[in-house]
C-alpha cells in the first residue's frame, strides 16, 4: 500500500503547525512530515545581507523539485535525506536530516498547493483559513522568539513581501484545496473529521 501524502497549506501563521501536530498526534507512529520551508535553496554563497535582500516568500525560493522528488521517493517507500535550513543565518546547514516512509506522509507550507507537479502528488490537500490580523501577531512573535529577529526586521518583512506574496500566491492556492480548515488549531471538529477521513483510508 502507497502512503497517503497529505498536504496543509496557509498563509504564514495561519496554525499550519497546530494542524499538523494534532494529526500527528492522533495517529502516532504511522506518519512522516516534511516542511517545505525546510527546502529553501541554498544560498550560502551569498553574504548574509545579499540573503536578507532574498524573497522568501516567493516560490523561486524553493526548491521545490527536490521536494517533489522527495516525496516520490517516500511513495515508492524509500527514505530521503531532507535538507536543514537555518532562519538566522538564511543558509542550508552541512547536515541532513533521514526521514524514514510512513503509512501517512504530511507536508506542510506557504506555497505546496501553489505547484501542479506537487499538488499531484497529495492524496488530500487542506488550505489553513485564519485573518491576517492573527496571522501577523503570531508570525511576529514567532520570529523573535525563534529566529533571532527584530520587530523592526519582521514588520519590513511582512511588508515587503510576505503580504504582497500571500496576495498573490497562497491565497489564490487556496482554490485547489479538497479541505478549507477555519481557524487552523483551534478548529477541534475540523481535525477530528480529518482525523477520521485518514483513519478510515487506513483501514480499508
């Protein structure tokens, strides 16, 4: 039996990760998650304020081929080698990380519903719907606490280009979701259906 692939996408702070963790969770040892964001390509060529200048929020950011090549390797149940990226410096670090197949595979990010060739991949594919308003407060709290950022640095940021991308890229993906989850973690009935719809594939 081929996994599931389940992708979650969302704008940034939308509860993506609240989303993914309750599935996790509710079905145990049987799932293998990959973040896209964990794909940014690697441009440790550049100094760090060149990487600074980069949009990161459009989807020449990514490498996404490599994603998808992943994920193909993960359906054929062979394990992948999955790159680590570090916020702080904006650069791949030399290590990997070895993500074994599982009977659920979950990938999460901004932008996975935005490409055809991954869009294919997924099994089901689940748009996290929350305002912009919360979305901002808890990527600003998020970076600071996390990434080493300035609130200065993050509202710049949420200006330049994580607004004007989600505009134009995240929320029209949201059209080619099978699922739209309001509220993204704090929407218990959502995952638990969700939850439920996973469950029942696995058993039959």
């Amino acid at each position: 039996m081929q996994p599931i692939i389940l992708g979650v996408a969302g704008g940034s702070g939308s509860g993506k990760t609240t989303v993914v963790r309750a599935v996790v969770n509710a079905l145990g040892g049987t799932v293998a998650l990959i973040h896209h964001d964990s794909y940014y390509r690697d441009t440790s060529h550049l100094t760090l304020e060149e990487r600074r200048r980069i949009n990161y929020d459009h989807p020449d950011s990514l490498e996404t081929e490599l994603l998808t090549e992943h994920l193909r390797e993960l359906r054929a149940g062979r394990p992948v080698a999955v790159p680590v990226y570090d916020f702080a410096s904006h650069a791949r670090l030399e290590r990997r990380d070895h993500v074994e197949p599982g009977k659920v595979v979950i990938i999460d990010g901004l932008l996975i519903l935005w490409d055809p060739q991954l869009r294919a991949l997924m099994d089901i594919k689940v748009f996290v719907d929350t305002d912009a308003d919360l979305r901002f407060i808890r990527r600003l709290e998020r970076d600071i606490r996390e990434r080493g950022r300035t609130t200065d640095s993050v509202v710049q940021q949420y200006t330049n280009t994580v607004r004007p991308m989600h505009l134009e890229f995240v929320e029209p993906s949201k059209r080619y979701a099978d699922v739209i989850l309001p509220e993204g973690g704090h929407n218990v009935v959502g995952i638990d259906m969700l939850v439920t719809k996973l469950r029942s594939i696995l058993g039959s």
